[in-house]
C-alpha cells in the first residue's frame, strides 16, 4: 500500500515527501569539496524519528563534514536539508549540537555554568539577560550528566571526559528535539562513556533523536537501532540487523578492516 500524506494547502504527497516532512533531519544530494576532491558525494539521509542512529565509515569518510553540512556549519556544493520538514533557517531551535572535543578551545576563561548557559543564547538574544530561571535549567543539565558539582569550576581545568559532559550538559540545556553529536566517545574514559551513553538513551526514550558519528564498531549494535554507513559517498542506511552487515562494512571499510572482524562485528548481535 502506498502511503500519502496531505499537505498543509491539502495537495497529497507521495511516500518519499511523507517521509521528508516526518523526518526530524532530512538530505538530499548532499555534496561538500575541500578543493577538486570531495569529501561527502551526493548523499542521501532520512533520519528516523525516536530513535538512536549512528553515521559510520572510516577515517576520511566525510562523517563529520556530513553533519558539519547539515547545520549549515560547512557550505556544501549543492543538496537540500529539511529539518522536521522545514528549511534548516526555520527550525534551528529544534537542534543541539555537541562538537568533536579536538576542535574546541579549551583554554578559553570561563565557567563550567557559563558553558552550559551558552547553549540558551538562541533563547536569550546575544544581551539577553541569564536569569534564576535559566541557571535553574543549566544546573539540571549538570545534574543530568553528574557534573552540577563542578559548575564554577574553570572550563580548561577539567578533564576530558568531563569536559565531554559539559558540552553534553549544554545541549541538553536547550530542551531540543534533534540531538547532533560528533564523536561524542572520542578520547573519554569508560564510565563517561556509560553515563553519555545513557542519557542519550534516556532522550530517546523521551521521544527525542539521536544522531552520532561514531567510530567504534563494536559497539555499534549495543548503542544503536540505526545506522548510516558511509565513505564520501553513502554505502548503506537501515536498522542496524540490516546495514551493519560484511557486505556494506566490507565495501565501505576495504582492507582496513580483515574479514574477520568484519564477520564478527556484524555478527555480534545475531
């Protein structure tokens, strides 16, 4: 049965419209170059609403620059991006965005409480006021990520899974619907790791969605429902018992990964 879905101005719309305007981050024929080569070709991306999906390939393979894309971050070649159906411009407020750890200046003098504040500027206006009520929200965010004990603390002094919560504290912060995370693992000790992992969980059991670039394959099946893998261009995306499979890992991975562990991670959860 074909699905249809009536418009706003009542015109009916095929499936792959219904999914678009469903769809909390939608792509298409995405493509972003760093002089003649690019670095994410023609990419297609329907993130599914309520769920946990993770963008994967290997190093190159245009993940980050994919997401940098769809926030608008990296100015690609051409290709479209709707969020919750909308132009990106119109529904901004509706993403949290937590950036690689590597590419955030540590040293700069300020306050675990005032990072996370800075995650309500859409909210306040660039002179707005930070009242009790929005240190009240930022505290909470803390306490979500078990940090609220370290909010005067200076941002540089921290390690760097602390400093991962932090930025996860700010995000959460925002109250979004579209969680955007880039290798939010990355560098962090095991038990940031677990904590991370489980209030990106708790956001999706919320009814929130979660999209993460991530590097590790063999935890791919623990954290995720869905994946998308990639290498400059987009191999496979689905549930992950459908994608994360030898046949998609081996074109996207090659000969960096044996056959073995390519057979065994896919493997793992079945």
């Amino acid at each position: 049965m074909n699905l249809t879905l009536a418009s706003a101005d009542g015109a009916r719309l095929g499936p792959e419209m219904a999914a678009l305007a469903h769809s909390p981050l939608a792509i298409r024929g995405l493509t972003v170059s760093y002089g003649e080569k690019p670095a994410v070709f023609s990419v297609d991306m329907t993130v599914t609403a309520g769920a946990m999906t993770a963008i994967i390939g290997p190093n190159g393979a245009g993940k980050s620059t994919l997401l940098k894309a769809a926030l608008g971050i990296v100015k690609p070649l051409s290709g479209s991006v709707t969020v919750f159906g909308k132009p990106l411009a119109e529904a901004r407020g509706r993403i949290a965005y937590v950036p690689q750890r590597a590419s955030v200046d540590w040293d700069f003098p300020t306050r675990v409480i005032d990072v996370v504040t800075m995650g309500l500027y859409r909210e306040l206006g660039l002179l707005g006021r930070i009242g009790a009520a929005h240190k009240a929200r930022a505290m909470a965010a803390l306490e979500r990520v078990d940090m609220d004990g370290f909010a005067t603390r200076q941002i540089g002094q921290l390690s760097g899974g602390q400093q991962q919560r932090v930025f996860l504290a700010r995000a959460l912060a925002q109250g979004a619907d579209l969680y955007l995370l880039d290798e939010p693992f990355a560098g962090v000790d095991a038990a940031t790791e677990k904590a991370i992992i489980a209030v990106l969980k708790t956001l999706r059991d919320e009814g929130r969605t979660v999209v993460a670039v991530h590097h590790d394959l063999s935890t791919v099946r623990d954290y995720f429902e869905r994946v998308v893998l990639m290498n400059v261009r987009k191999i496979a995306e689905g549930p992950v018992d459908e994608a994360f499979v030898p046949e998609y890992l081996q074109e996207a991975y090659g000969g960096r990964l044996a056959t073995a562990q390519i057979d065994q991670l896919s493997l793992a959860g079945a």
